[in-house]
C-alpha cells in the first residue's frame, strides 16, 4: 500500500480539468494507494472535512469516459487564499490534523497560479514540522500563464472554442454589406494567451479577426478608433479580438475606467469585464457605425462539447504524472510540460519546483506581437495550433451531452 490519497479542485473551472482528476484517480488505484479521497470545494471545503471517496462517485469504465467528458470542477472549486503559516499557524494547524485523521500520505491540487502558491505553501509547512506527506500541483487554467510549462492544460480547449467560436461570428459578420464594427472580449487578465488564439481563425476558409489586442501592449483608445478606419478602408466590416485584462499607458484596466468602484477578489484581483460592451458604446458613437460588443465569458472554459483530445489527453498525463512523482518521493512541485517540436508535434513530462512557479505570470512574448500591437506573429501560431488538434466526442443522451456529477 502506498497510503491514502487526498486531491483537490480550485480556482476557474476548465473544460479538462477532470481529466486531470481522472489521471491522480486510476494513476492511484494503479499503484495501489489506499483510500482515495475528493475535497469538496477545495482547500476551503477540506478545512470544514467536506469530503468524498472518489470509488463512490466513480464506480465503473463508463462513469470514467463520461468524467473525462465533463466540463467545470466536479469536486467544486473555491477561491480561498492560504496565509502564510508565519502569520496564522492555526489553519495549517488544523489543516495538518484532518490529514492525519485521514491518514493522508499524498495531497494533490490541481489548478492555477493563486493554487500553485496553496501548494508551495503546504510543501514548506510540511518541511517546518518534518512531516512525511507530499504535495503536488497539477496544472490548469485556461489563460495557459503558469511559469516553466510550454502551456497548460485547458488553455488548448479553450483556443479551440476562441477560434471556432471567432470562425463562426466573422462569416455570420461578412453576410452582410452594411458598415459594422464588432468586438469580442476574450478572457485574460495579464496576459493575452487565450485572446491571442484568436488568431488561429485566419485559415483557408476566414479571414480571421481584423484586429487583436493584448494585455501585454499598453492600449490608446485613439489609436484603437485609427486601427478599426483604417481596416473599414477595406472591407464593410471590422472583427476585433481583445482581451478582459487591457490596460491604458497609466496601467489602468479599461474597464476599470467605466466605474466608479472595482469589486476584488479573495486574492486582492480586480474583478473584470464587459470592456467589449464599453468600447462598443464609444466606439459606435465616436464613428456613428453600427457596433456590437460580445463577451464570451465562461463560455470559453465550460465548453467541453468542443474540446481539444489533445488537450484532454495531455490533462489526464498531468494527473497521472504528479501521482508517479509524489510515490516517487517528490514534494513541492508541478508537473510541467516541455516540447521537442511543433511538427511533428512531441512534447513530455516532468516536474518543477514550485518555489519558481507559484506567483510568477507568464505572458505572451514581445516578438510575438505584432503590426504595432494589434496582431500575433507566425511564431505564435506555430506554437498554438497543435494544441487544439483532435477531437472527443460527447455522450450524447436525447440530443444533450452526457456529463458526472455528485449527488
């Protein structure tokens, strides 16, 4: 027996992100570990002993496929910011308790940056009181930002939804000859990532989005107005892809210019959106042209009916990766991806440091923006576009997805 094993849910859910579950769950029945526990709710639900053991809630092959198949956290999520155990002891504390009671030999979370940091937090309180339990983070979100990995899972998906979904908006756009403007906002707060995958519309078949715009670029609102006429030049309607997150040259978020008050987050993040809507408003009555904003919101990380198996693979190797290392002896760590190439496509495995992941924002190169920040380069694209090969299917039941979830 290897012990009992604990895993977590946190932060945005994504599309995959039980696949990665699915691979900490057969990665530990595999190697013979004990009980397998789910928290419910994350750090915060395990500190209220909100838990389940995940062999009665996924009983058979079927339940399996199905879990892959289904979007969001299907243990839930939370938001909950660790302190620092210097500044309250308490919480580890009980924390530390509830993981003896439930004679936990392996803890593993899986999310983003803010989850990163829970696990850097917890490996280096273990270490404190010389505690023989390891703690692994598996990687997840959408804005595809953790340090030290090529990209992370649920970022491809979600490329995938942005640039169907952009696909479809430009050819229902281009029906018609009438002047328009129409911009999409696109998650990302920091960094441009998922805006940016916008990019992978421009095929064969579509123009793709006209214009692109990144938290990465300072952004003019002058300029943007300049950039749309200049595309009206040439065709009736202008496609803008940009994203929550842009900023003027002050750092100022540009939705944030709208409102009197910002509302935060656990975590002190300004809480974003409808920066589409805003500069739809403007824009239309400083160019007297049609405009219209769209926001996909959660659309873009729910939507599992268009997942990557790419993806969805790679989601559930990060799982199974960080189950093989903790058995290992591995503590305080990530799993990360490193790729060889992009064609063909290979890429594998290994962990990191946590110390050198946890609050560290990657963002999309400089080189990588291009046209005077409102496009992406070739490099970018050549990056992007494996992530979003392949497909799997849903289990369709009277016409609907097929999806697990706990009673």
């Amino acid at each position: 027996m290897n012990g009992n094993v604990i895993v977590g849910q946190s932060g945005g859910p994504t599309s995959v992100i039980n696949s990665s579950l699915v691979g900490v769950f057969q990665g530990a029945k595999r190697a013979g570990c004990g009980k397998i526990y789910g928290m419910r709710n994350g750090l915060e639900g395990l500190l209220q002993e909100r838990y389940v053991e995940l062999n009665d809630c996924i009983k058979n092959d079927l339940d399996i496929e199905i879990l892959k198949r289904t979007p969001s956290s299907f243990l839930g999520t939370c938001r909950y910011k660790l302190p620092h155990y210097e500044k309250d002891s308490a919480v580890y504390e009980k924390l530390f308790a509830i993981l003896k009671k439930l004679d936990i030999k392996h803890f593993f979370y899986i999310g983003g940056n803010d989850s990163m940091d829970t696990i850097k937090k917890l490996a280096e309180y273990a270490n404190k009181i010389n505690s023989d339990i390891t703690f692994m983070g598996v990687p997840k979100t959408i804005d595809n930002d953790l340090d030290k990995t090529d990209h992370t899972p649920g970022y491809g998906s979600a490329a995938k939804y942005v640039a169907s979904a952009m696909k479809e908006i430009i050819l229902d756009t281009d029906t018609y000859t009438t002047d328009s403007i129409t911009i999409v906002e696109i998650m990302g707060r920091n960094a441009g990532w998922l805006t940016a995958s916008s990019a992978l519309a421009r095929t064969e078949d579509c123009t793709g989005p006209d214009l692109i715009y990144l938290p990465e670029t300072p952004f003019s609102y002058d300029k943007f107005v300049s950039d749309i006429l200049e595309v009206k030049k040439h065709k009736s309607s202008a496609i803008i892809a940009l994203s929550e997150g842009i900023r003027n040259a002050d750092g100022q978020y540009i939705c944030e210019t709208q409102k009197d008050d910002m509302k935060l987050d656990v975590f002190g993040h300004k809480m974003l959106g409808e920066t589409a809507l805003f500069l739809s408003d403007m824009v239309g009555k400083d160019t007297g042209m049609k405009s219209r904003g769209i926001v996909f919101s959660t659309l873009q990380r729910c939507a599992s009916h268009i997942v990557s198996r790419r993806d969805i693979t790679e989601a559930y190797d990060a799982g199974a990766t960080a189950v093989a290392a903790a058995l290992a002896g591995e503590t305080g760590k990530m799993v990360i991806f490193k790729r060889i190439s992009n064609e063909p496509y290979k890429v594998f495995t290994e962990t990191h440091d946590i110390g050198d992941i946890a609050n560290v924002e990657k963002t999309v190169p400089k080189e990588w923006i291009t046209q005077n920040g409102t496009y992406v380069s070739q490099e970018f694209i050549d990056y992007a576009r494996p992530l979003i090969i392949g497909e799997l299917t849903p289990f369709m039941v009277d016409g609907l997805p097929r999806h697990l979830t706990i009673d």
